[in-house]
C-alpha cells in the first residue's frame, strides 16, 4: 500500500506563504492523483485539491482557489502544495491523500493518506 508522507508545515504570519511536500516512502507517484486536505480543531476533514497523474488537471476548493496551488515532479516523486497569502483561518493539520481526482474529492474516497504537516497562521 501507499504510504505518503508530508512535509514543510511550521508558522508563518498572516500573508506568509509556506510550501507542503508529499513523497511516498515507497513506490513511486506516477500513477497516483494526490489530494491535499486539512482538519483544524473541532472541524470536518477539508478537500483542499487534487491533481490528476496522467494529465495534471487540478481541482481547487473555493476557500482556497487563488491562494493555493498543487502541482507534482513525478521525477522527484513529490507534489507540492504552495500556500500564499494564509490567514489564521488556514491554520490546521495538513494531509496528503491517493485516491480518485475527477472532481475534488471528499476523505472518504482516499485510499492512502499521510500522517499530516500542522502548519499555524498567527501573529
């Protein structure tokens, strides 16, 4: 099985960016479309985006679309969720999941997921 694991959190002030990588500690990720989502305390698993691995077609949550941006190196076996302008609100737990992407997709679809990256937005 897929085994994801996430990197780059930490904390940034709000308008920081911060970058999040997702690598397998096995296997490659050439056949796989990746999803990001997020928990913060108290909520729901949020679907941030996901992109396709044959075609590299993304799909964005309204919440972040502008702000955020996925993109995949299948050679460097990493995708990247690049996180601009973050606001307190963005702050929770970030994971990387495998599983279906034609639309953004919900949790219960992933088929692997990462342990999570917490990333804090505050001042």
């Amino acid at each position: 099985q897929l085994q994801l694991v996430e990197s780059g959190g930490g904390s940034v002030q709000p308008g920081g960016s911060l970058r999040l990588s997702c690598t397998p500690s096995r296997y490659r990720l050439d056949y796989y479309a990746i999803s990001w989502f997020r928990q913060a305390p108290g909520k729901e698993r949020e679907s941030l985006s996901c992109i396709q691995d044959g075609t590299g077609v993304t799909f964005y949550a309204d919440s972040v679309k502008g702000r955020f941006t996925i993109s995949r190196d299948n050679g460097k076996r990493t995708v990247w969720l690049q996180m601009d302008s973050l606001q307190p609100d963005d702050t929770a737990v970030y994971f990387c999941a495998a599983g279906p992407c034609i639309a953004l997709p919900q949790a219960s679809q992933m088929n692997s997921w990462g342990r999570g990256t917490q990333v804090t937005v505050s001042s």
